[in-house]
C-alpha cells in the first residue's frame, strides 16, 4: 500500500531512483503521452499484447495464467468497473495500467510494460496515479496488489517504498 501523493511526485532523495528512469524514459521518448485507455482501443491493445509476449521471458505456468488473466481482465474494460490508461510512443503501447478506486484507493490490478523501453515502468505508475488523482481528488492510497510469489517483482516493488504491506489472503468460492 502506497501513499498516492509519493507515486505522483516521487519527491526526495529517497525517489531518485524511480526519478532517473522516468528522466531517462522521457530523454529516449520525449513524444511519449499518457492516454486514457477505454473498450474501444482494443486494437491498440491487442498490439500491446503481442508485443508484450514478444519480450515476455517468464515460463512458469504462474508467469502464464498470470498474464493470461491479466489480458482477461483487460476485456472487462467496457463494463465501467475499471479505469485504465497507457503510454503511447510512436502510435503504440508501451505500458499499460488497469484498475478501480475504491473509495480513497486505487487498487492496480494490471501493471504492464514492454522492457524494451528503459524507465517505462515508473513512468507509468506516475502517469496512471497522477491521473487518476486528478480525476478522483479524494484518492489518498494506492495498492499495487501482491506480485504473485515473483521475487523480481517484489523487489521492484519494495523499491517504491510502501507504508505499508498486506497480508496475502486466498479464498476458495463454493457457490
């Protein structure tokens, strides 16, 4: 769980080295632009996933239905339930965020980006925070969710400084 002010300005020492690779995302890519993503984008999308499995290394049946269920999540974007936003370089994706606000949280539920692009991630989760704090102002937390057993990811997570960390919670649904 994460203080929504720290991911939109990454302010003081302690940031500066998610402020680096968003300078060097925006030195590389200087025509880079956030935009909102909606269900009519599909193609645009649907790009991004080839592209995605295109540099996707991970082959685990985990990494898998992971990212299969992040894509399935993706397609529910026309039932209004979600919010979700990308950085276009060049007329493609090259990230991707999907989420909800949950009174004064935003929960991310998908957080892609192509590796290709260096600084792509953190110049992500600033764009996606920053907008939608300007169109929720009462958002004060965001939660990046659990990284599903992924030491790498958990890492990188770490890296961003959350105040606090959840505990992982496993339901069984019977009806």
């Amino acid at each position: 769980l994460y203080r929504a002010e720290d991911l939109k300005h990454f302010a003081g020492r302690h940031y500066s080295g998610q402020r680096n690779h968003i300078n060097k995302f925006r030195r590389e890519y200087p025509t880079a632009r956030y935009i909102p993503l909606q269900a009519e984008d599909k193609p645009l999308i649907e790009r991004f996933w080839a592209d995605y499995e295109s540099e996707f290394q991970k082959d685990s049946a985990g990494a898998r239905r992971e990212l299969s269920l992040a894509k399935e999540l993706v397609t529910l974007l026309d039932t209004g339930c979600f919010c979700a936003g990308g950085l276009l370089v060049e007329g493609r994706l090259a990230a991707l965020s999907l989420g909800e606000i949950c009174g004064e949280t935003l929960i991310v539920h998908v957080e892609k980006a192509l590796y290709s692009y260096a600084g792509v991630y953190p110049a992500m989760v600033k764009a996606f925070v920053t907008e939608m704090m300007e169109s929720c102002p009462e958002l004060r937390w965001v939660n990046r969710e659990d990284d599903a057993g992924d030491k790498g990811l958990r890492t990188s997570k770490l890296q961003y400084l959350p105040t606090q960390l959840g505990s992982k919670l496993c339901f069984v649904v019977e009806s």
